[in-house]
C-alpha cells in the first residue's frame, strides 16, 4: 500500500493473465514462473486495495487522472481473473468488483473522449495512462471496454504524433517535473516514440508503457505512423482539452456525489469553490484526514467541517480560490507550431492570476535537450 503500488500491479497482472493456467489468456512457456512466484502474484492480487472505500489507512494517490484509470482497470481484470473468489481486504467477489468498477472505467472513457485530457500532453503521465489501456486492450473480454481502450490508446499517440519535435514531446504539458523538461532522455515517453514511430531513443529511464506495447497485440494504425514520422511540413495545431468544474452537468456530475467527487479529483479540484464542501465528505469517508498526500488539512478539520455546516466553504473557496486552486487543471486551449527547425507550444492564456504548481505553459524546443 505504498503510493504508486499500482503501477507495478499492472506488471503483477499481466504476469498472472499469461501464465497462470486458470486464465483464459494463458501461454505455454518455455520456461514458466516458478509456482512460489505466481502464489505470491495471486495473494497481492486479492489482498490490494482497489478504491479509497475499501478497508485500510493508506497514503496512496488513487484520484488523479492517471491513477484513477490504473486502479479501476486493476481492479477490473483481477475480477475477471478471480471471478468466484473472496478479495480479502474488500470482501467482494471478483464478478463484483468487475460489475463495480466497469462503470468507472467507462465514465473516465467517455470524460476522455468528450474533453481530453486534464493532463494534457503531459510526457509523465500519457506513460501511466497507456499501461491500464494496453492491460485492457491485452486482457479484458468486455468488448467494449476493449474497442474503447483502443480507442484511446489512438487518441493518446495522436496527441503525441502532433506535439512532438523529434521524438521529443516538448510542448506545453498538464503536468510535468523539472529533468523532464531539461531533458529529453528523462522523458517517459521518448521510448514510446522511438519504438512506434521510430523518432527519439531508447532511454530506458522511465517508461512503464513501453515495456507493456513490446507484449501487446496492439498496432499502431499507419494514419498514425505517417503524422508521426513527417518531418519536412509546417504543423500549426490546435486542440482543447480538459473540462471546467463549472460544466459537471453536461458530463452528469454533480457536486454532492461522491463517485462524481472522483471525477473531479481528476482535475484536482480539491477546493474549487464548488467541490470543497464534496471534499469534506470524501476526507470523511474514505478517512483521508490520515493519507499523507493531505497532511496539509487535519489541522484545519474542525475549521472547515464548521465551514461546510454553516455554509460558508463555497464563498470562503471563492475568496482563496486564486491560491487555493493552484493544482487544478482546468480546460486548456492548447496551439502548437511546429517548422522543420523548430517548435513553439503553449496553454494561450490558462487561467491567468491563479497559483500553479506542475502545469507547464510554454516551451520553445529547438533540439532534444535545447529547450527554453
């Protein structure tokens, strides 16, 4: 239960679908996992926990738009892979966690395919975006969670046959850390573009998903390939992605819900003036008053369990909002301009006056590692 336990579940998982003989997917190795090792797969498997209600104090990240779809894909194909037994943390049987958590893998699907993405072109976390996809492409015998997976694997490589210079995804980025931006090699994505499109290198530093499309049986549609790979045109893209909280109805979200709660966890609208009072029930109910990620807010509880019972948090919210809302990833209106020589990227104009924190705006790329 260490946060980013659920990057490392994916490998678990597609260890357990290829070589556990209960499973529907299984090949007959030359040289199989030992029996111990796949014992211990299926023990994590069914001990994990897979959602913030489920049993247990933890510090896990399991909200944003990343994680989001690696646990509800996790959870989804351990159901399938143990339909009839007892998953000793939640208690459910592998169908129900399959029945619970297809519905929120299709609702980050469709919130995917209406908006985009809140982390936009974010060369970090497209990587731990892909892997659930290919997991779900790979394994999951729900047609269309399967189709839809491909689908937005597509989307994703199309994002990135666009913004890219040379391999590198040097444009502007939802969320990003500093040697990513210095530096090419650092990029999560750069072994992705090399292996599809053959653009970049192989870095080796930092990349889940690439690992995950050398076993999967997913190909790369050619349209793809021959953005990707064009080089001698004048690109002058533009594209919007992520969504405003203040539009949660046209995406049947509401502000009381706690699944909806979810969603807009993904934007980290933590205390948007109209999902803080929602935050003081998630804290609530899945105890995240104890989860390191928020160690910022126990001192303040009884403080703000006043606010949302006097009413107050929605015009406090809108009073701090500029600094309090500095991690959320609003829409972004994104124009990338792309010459043979070089690449300009930015967010025109995103949300101007507010605080930030890992959103990343503009970038000029004039080579791999010459970058302003």
């Amino acid at each position: 239960r260490k946060d980013c336990a659920d990057f490392t579940h994916h490998s678990i998982l597609r260890l357990l679908h290829q070589f556990d003989k209960t499973s529907k997917h299984y090949i007959n190795p030359k040289h199989p996992p030992s029996d111990t090792l796949l014992a211990n797969a299926k023990k994590t498997v069914l001990g994990f926990k897979y959602f913030p209600d489920e049993p247990g104090v933890d510090s896990m990240c399991t909200w944003t738009e990343n994680h989001y779809i690696l646990f509800t894909s996790a959870a989804y194909l351990s159901g399938q892979l143990y339909p009839d037994e007892v998953f000793t943390n939640s208690g459910h049987t592998g169908r129900e966690k399959m029945d619970i958590n297809k519905k929120r893998i299709l609702k980050w699907m469709e919130i995917r395919f209406r908006t985009g993405f809140s982390e936009w072109l974010s060369h970090v976390y497209y990587d731990e975006d892909l892997s659930p996809l290919l997991s779900l492409y790979d394994f999951a015998e729900d047609e269309e969670i399967r189709m839809k997976a491909a689908m937005i694997i597509d989307l994703i490589l199309l994002d990135m046959a666009l913004n890219h210079f040379q391999g590198v995804l040097g444009c502007t980025h939802g969320r990003s850390y500093e040697n990513s931006k210095k530096w090419a090699t650092n990029e999560a994505t750069i072994d992705i573009m090399k292996l599809l499109f053959g653009m970049g290198i192989y870095s080796g530093f930092d990349s889940m998903s690439a690992a995950a499309f050398t076993l999967s049986s997913y190909r790369v549609p050619k349209v793809l390939e021959a953005i990707a790979t064009d080089q001698s045109s004048t690109l002058h893209n533009r594209q919007r992605s992520g969504f405003k909280v203040e539009n949660a109805a046209r995406y049947d979200l509401n502000y009381t819900d706690l699944e909806s709660g979810m969603i807009f966890y993904q934007n980290e609208a933590y205390l948007h003036p109209l999902t803080a009072a929602l935050t003081i029930d998630m804290f609530d109910a899945f105890n995240w008053w104890e989860n390191e990620f928020f160690h910022e807010f126990p001192p303040y509880k009884f403080f703000l369990r006043a606010l949302k019972a006097t009413g107050l948090m929605e015009p406090f919210a809108r009073w701090l909002e500029k600094d309090i809302c500095r991690n959320m990833r609003d829409e972004a209106s994104i124009l990338t301009y792309k010459t043979p020589d070089y690449m300009l990227s930015t967010a025109q104009d995103h949300r101007a006056g507010f605080g930030g924190d890992q959103q990343h705006i503009w970038q000029a790329t004039l080579g791999p590692d010459a970058v302003c």
